[in-house]
C-alpha cells in the first residue's frame, strides 16, 4: 500500500517512514526541505534497506499540489506532518504559520477527491488543550484559547479536518495529540536535526553538551512545579512513529466506528526540564551549562498525558524511558559531529 507522508523528511515523518517500511508499506515522501536535509534519505535506506519515493515540492503552491495528486491517485492513506512546530517562533512570525499550517492541510484535503482510499492521519498536538484545568489530559479535556499561533493552527486544522468529515462520508481521519518526541532511532543514523538554533530541548541539550552551543536557557524557573521548571510529557519518537502506523491501519481496516477521531499519545508521566537535565547528565556522564531565562511566551506550566484510550483502542503503548530516549538524542548528535 502506498502510504503518501507529508513533511517525511522532518524529524517525526522520517521515523515513521521507517515504521512504515518496516510494516512492509510503501511511503511516498514529500518536503521541501525547509527544515530537514536531502541526507535523510541516506539514514532512512541504510536502516530500512529501502529508499522511499521522494518528490522536493512545496505544499503552499496550490498548482503543484494537484499535479502531484493527479499522478498519485493509488495512495491507500495520508499523513500529514508537513507544518512549522516551533512555539516560540510561531510568536514572532505568526502569518508564516498560519500559511504553512492552515494553506498547505487545505490543499492537500481538496486534493483527495482524487483519491479511492480517503484515510487521514494529522499530526496534532498537546497544545490544542492549552493549560489543562486538570491532568493528566484527557481527550475529553476542553480546548482552550491556545497561547501561540502555532497551538491555533492545530486546533484550526482539527477544526477544517472534522469539517472536511461531515462534508464527504467516504473522507476518514485521526488526529494524533502528541506530546513532546524527543530521542532517535536505536542506529543513530535519523534523528532531530534542526536547521539554526533548536527551538525544543532536547537538541538544545544534545548540542550544549558537544559544545555547537555555549550555554542552555532553561526558560523560567518560577513556575509552580517542585523545581520551578515546566513539565511536560517526554515521548520516544520511535513509540510516536509506531502509534502513526497503528492508527493508520485502523482506518485503512475500516476498524474505528466514527469517521473522526482524536487520541492522546504520550508517556503518562510529566518531567520537569530540570529533571530531564539531570537525566541527560545522568545518562551521557556530561554536564551540561545551562542559565536561567526569563519565561517564554506562549508556554503553559504542566502537560502530560492520559493515555487510556490509545492504549485500550488502539492497543499501542510506550516501550521506551526517558533515559532509553535521552540516550538516543546523545548517540545521534555524536554520530552527526563525527560524519
């Protein structure tokens, strides 16, 4: 089955190409390279043995978007992770998210008329949630006016998706709320590298230690959590990337008794960025220079995850710790200095 995945050569999407290959699909890649590296494709054919179809186009040119469809009507599903990700950034420059996030899901849901198989898998977010009045976070849990454009932007294309639903009854999709991925794939050969200065901790961390930065801001430390320091729900992307898969499976099995659906996927338990420190030092024997910032706009205090329903629905549950993922955050930027 080919599996078309938006954005697949970004952190998440190339993890999830390689849990795809490795379920025996077909993954047919699109990005454009704003935020990853053609070199991606090496990792990814070194692990799987396969080199996935890939096609440089960008999602915001509505034209190419229907050229691409219309020479690909023999997708069996869509996962869509093309999109910009970072909170902070999303502050600062709200119209390119807005653009990048809300455009190219539009374009590319128009496009799937197109398509005899109409399975949808989004990737969405914990932020849509905003601070949670109680945790952990249920699917159930109110959505709040979001603290950043970025946190619009999913609850926005939640919004469009559900939309989309009650307007063509064979269109089926699920929205994936994750939490925080950090970590890489066991070979070291894929993992998060962003282009400039990182925008979440975890690479933040990785590069601190091998000395690309100087020093880490650990963003508040006033906050009401016992260190001061926010917490959040730190997930093994490879954890993340098999989730994708089952979830899509259970659309193109026909298996969910709603066209839209919603799931949490997290740990269950919340970490502080101190603790998360503490456990990178722990782990990799370094320490790591890091100063007290002042907050950050657009940041709540507590996330994490209820994760029932992912587990009892659709059967998926984390396999890896927060040192197993820390871990192998550590191991890939060592692997990326040296090559």
């Amino acid at each position: 089955m080919k599996i078309l995945v938006t954005g697949g050569l970004g952190y998440i999407g190339s993890h999830t190409v390689v849990a795809l290959q490795n379920e025996g699909y077909e993954p047919i890649v699109i990005d454009n390279l704003s935020n990853s590296s053609i070199e991606v494709l090496d990792g990814i054919e070194k692990i799987t043995g396969k080199r996935p179809e890939f096609h440089q186009l960008d999602l915001r040119v509505k034209t190419d978007v229907e050229r691409f469809f219309e020479r690909n009507i023999d997708l069996s599903g869509i996962i869509h992770f093309a999109a910009s990700k970072a909170v902070g950034e999303s502050v600062k420059n709200p119209l390119l998210y807005y653009e990048n996030n809300i455009n190219t899901l539009v374009y590319v849901l128009q496009n799937m008329k197109y398509l005899t198989h109409q399975n949808f898998i989004f990737s969405s977010s914990c932020t849509v949630y905003g601070q949670a009045d109680e945790l952990p976070i249920t699917e159930h849990a109110p959505i709040k006016t979001a603290m950043s454009p970025y946190g619009n932007t999913k609850q926005i294309g939640e919004e469009i998706i559900q939309d989309a639903c009650k307007a063509n009854s064979e269109f089926s999709a699920i929205s994936l709320r994750y939490f925080n991925p950090i970590g890489a794939h066991e070979s070291a050969l894929i993992g998060e590298l962003p282009l400039g200065v990182p925008q979440n901790l975890m690479p933040f961390i990785t590069q601190t230690a091998i000395g690309l930065r100087d020093k880490l801001s650990v963003f508040g430390n006033n906050y009401p959590t016992p260190d001061g320091t926010c917490i959040r729900d730190y997930i093994h992307v490879m954890d993340l990337a098999e989730a994708h898969v089952i979830a899509l499976k259970r659309l193109i099995d026909k298996a969910s008794d709603s066209q839209f659906g919603v799931f949490n996927l997290g740990t269950g338990t919340g970490s502080s960025v101190m603790e998360v420190i503490n456990a990178f030092e722990r782990v990799s024997e370094t320490s790591i220079n890091y100063k007290i910032a002042d907050r950050r706009s657009g940041d709540v205090t507590s996330a994490y995850a209820h994760t029932e329903k992912a587990k009892n629905v659709l059967g998926w549950a984390t396999k890896y710790s927060l040192d197993d993922a820390v871990k192998s955050a550590w191991k890939w930027e060592q692997y990326i200095r040296k090559t």
